[in-house]
C-alpha cells in the first residue's frame, strides 16, 4: 500500500503538467504570463508585445516549465524561474536577461529584494537561497515590506519568518517566529499593508479552504476566515460539500483594502473571493474558469487572473491560457458611488485583442477546450501542493539515482 502513491507520483512525472502563471507590473506597464516553458509579455508603454532577449550560456529563455513569475525592485525587474532548474532576472526596460543563476534543483517561487539587490528562491526540497544580483555566483519566499525579513512557506502546514542578515550571502541562520495553524499545505502568502501599520500583517492560502492573518514579529495568529465557507462551499458541518476548495492563490491591494482568493472547485462555477471585511463573492462567468493565479495592479485597481495548463497530452491545444480582469475593486469616497467588481468583456481589457493574443497564444478558445482541460488543471494545482509519500527503499534509490549536482554549472 505505501509504495502506491510512489509508482504514482512517478508515472506522472513524466505527463505533470504546469498551470499558467501571471504578473502585472506595479504601475501597469507591462504584463507577463508564463504557459509552460513559454514567457510571453506584453508592454503597454510601447502597446505591442514584448521579444525578450537572452544572451546567457545556458541558452535562449526557458527549456521547461516555469514554476514562478514575478515583478520586483519597484517594477525595474522582472524575474521567472522553474523545473529547467534557471532563475532568470531580466530588466523592465530592454527586456534582456541581465543574469541567470543555476539552481542545483527545480525552482518552484522566486522573491526579489526592493533594492534589487538579491534575488530569493526555493527549491523543490525546500531550501531556500539568496544570490547576490551584482556577482550571482552565490548561494521561498517572500521579502517582508521593510526588508527586514524572509518568508517562506511549506506543504508541511507551516510559515518560517526568517531575519534577513546584513550578509546574507553567508546565510540567513536567525529565524523569527513560525506561523502555525493551517492544517493542510501552505499554497500562498503576502503581505497586506494598511497606513496605521505600514510593516503589514501576513496572510497566508491553504488546502484547509481558510486564509490567515497573521503577525510576523510573534507568530500569532490574528484573524481566520473560512474562505470555503463564505463561497459556500461547506456544508453546515464544516465539511467539503461535493468539492474540494482549496485556495489556490490570494493578492491583495497596495492600501491594505483587499484581499483577492482563488478558489479551486469542482462544482460548474468558480469565485474570487474577498475574504476580510466585508467579504465579498464575486461570479466568473464560465464553468470552466479555475484560476490558476492571480494578481493585482496598485495604480489601476483591476484584478488579472489567468487560468491554463501545458503539456497537455491527447488534446488540440497541448498548452493553453484564458487570461480575464475584474474592474470596480478601488473603493471610492462616497459608499453610495462605490462600484460593483465586475468582469471585463475582452474588448475592454487594456491592450484588447493584442494583448490577448500574445498572452494567450490565440484570442479565444471554445469552452470546449477548457472543460477538457479543468480537471488537468485541478490535477496540477494538487500535484503542486500535497506532499508525495515514499517508502524508505523509494527514498534510498532516488537518493542514489539523483543527478541535481551534475548538472549544476
């Protein structure tokens, strides 16, 4: 019976695959998605799509797919990483690769320092890793808004709040607090700054269909919202109501207002969530929309999400992406003007059929196509998330079979 989930978690190595990932730029200059080993970005100082430049040896952009895509030191970078085992950092304004760093295991999240500095990542056993940007020759995550700290979560249930030292290249040893109580895997987490507590509070996304507020300085825990039951989708008892509602991704606003959740369902209907208060349940049109990541612009207000996979096996479209925004999230002065959140018709989404087409790979597709592929994409969010269970002669023989060093450049 143990070494079921193994031969499992094998097999499907091979056929894994990734859900789309999406980042915005802080003041909505560009936008990027990554479908697969594909990174595709569209700038909206120049309205066209963007040709990124990569110059490294380790050759031209991705060679598999991309775990985590990110904006950071105020938008001037942007940095992708994944199971090609690269983190690549690329610069906002000539869209070249300036440096990229070889990770002796497949990436899967990626934090830059606000300075620019230092780029964070972790690696698919957990460790986490900080290169100096300058001479990347060094040694996930999140910054903490002051930079003083380093976050990171696990699909152990917990979050380690790490000092960030003034050498870090000779490690980060001094751990703050950890964050305890989601009772599955730790999918996401981000800050939430307010202007009467500017440092932020952490919230954190489960398997557990809850997310967290929490203060990282103790570790204690704040607030809990039962996103699942919210979304109505627990019944009365607190159990699962034929659907499995992890959250799968979260954001929040730059003034503290907001916090947006992504809800993994298997029901016809799928929501994003505002889970603090007021929560709010606000409708994707389409049954087949289950966001795979999500992020929101502080300048604009509007909410991107994309929902897609690659390395789809047996179908027309083996790598596809749906890209929507929701609009009417900036809270107004006066209540009674206050806008209802609603989602963009394509034509209205900044960049229209352009922009769509270079993020998507095509302008539409059916909703055909997507309902074939909604259980792939749920397949890839929990294979992301939960934790493999080996037998210790499994564990013993990928230990000797593992060639992570020899390849490491």
């Amino acid at each position: 019976m143990e070494d079921a989930p193994t031969e499992l978690g094998d097999s499907n190595k091979d056929t894994e695959v990734a859900p789309a990932l999406i980042a915005v730029h802080p003041s909505q200059d560009s936008v990027a998605t990554a479908v697969g080993s594909d990174l595709r970005v569209f700038d909206f100082r120049q309205n066209c799509a963007v040709s990124l430049k990569d110059d490294s040896s380790e050759g031209s952009l991705h060679r598999d797919s991309i775990r985590a895509v990110r904006y950071g030191a105020h938008g001037k970078l942007l940095v992708s990483a994944g199971d090609d085992k690269l983190v690549k950092v690329w610069s906002t304004l000539s869209w070249r690769c300036i440096t990229t760093v070889c990770s002796e295991k497949r990436v899967s999240a990626v934090a830059i320092s606000d300075d620019g500095s230092y780029v964070c990542f972790a690696d698919k056993f957990g460790v986490v890793w900080i290169v100096d940007l300058d001479t990347p020759d060094g040694q996930v995550v999140e910054f903490s808004p002051d930079g003083k700290y380093i976050l990171s979560a696990d699909r152990d249930f917990k979050i380690r709040v790490t000092v960030f030292p003034k050498n870090p290249l000779d490690g980060a040893h001094e751990i703050q607090s950890f964050c305890l109580g989601h009772t599955e895997f730790v999918s996401c987490i981000a800050f939430l700054c307010t202007p009467e507590y500017p440092q932020g509070f952490l919230v954190s996304g489960s398997g557990d269909s809850t997310v967290r507020m929490w203060d990282i300085i103790s570790g204690s825990l704040l607030d809990t919202c039962e996103v699942g039951e919210k979304a109505g989708l627990l019944g009365s008892n607190g159990r699962e109501a034929e659907c499995y509602s992890a959250v799968t991704d979260l954001c929040t606003s730059s003034d503290g207002s907001l916090v947006a959740v992504a809800v993994q369902r298997q029901v016809p209907e799928n929501f994003l969530l505002h889970p603090f208060f007021p929560c709010q349940v606000v409708p994707i049109r389409g049954g087949t929309f289950i966001p795979t990541s999500l992020q929101m612009c502080s300048s604009t207000g509007l909410l991107w999400m994309i929902t897609g996979v690659s390395n789809l096996r047996g179908s027309e479209y083996p790598s596809l992406a749906r890209v929507r925004v929701i609009s009417g999230l900036k809270k107004s002065n006066s209540d009674s003007n206050e806008r209802e959140p609603n989602v963009m018709d394509d034509n209205d989404i900044p960049g229209g059929a352009k922009l769509l087409e270079k993020l998507q790979g095509s302008l539409s597709y059916s909703e055909e196509v997507f309902l074939a592929a909604a259980e792939a994409v749920k397949t890839a969010m929990s294979n992301l998330l939960i934790k493999k269970q080996y037998s210790s002669e499994k564990r013993e023989f990928r230990k000797r079979t593992r060639n992570d060093k020899k390849i490491k450049h």
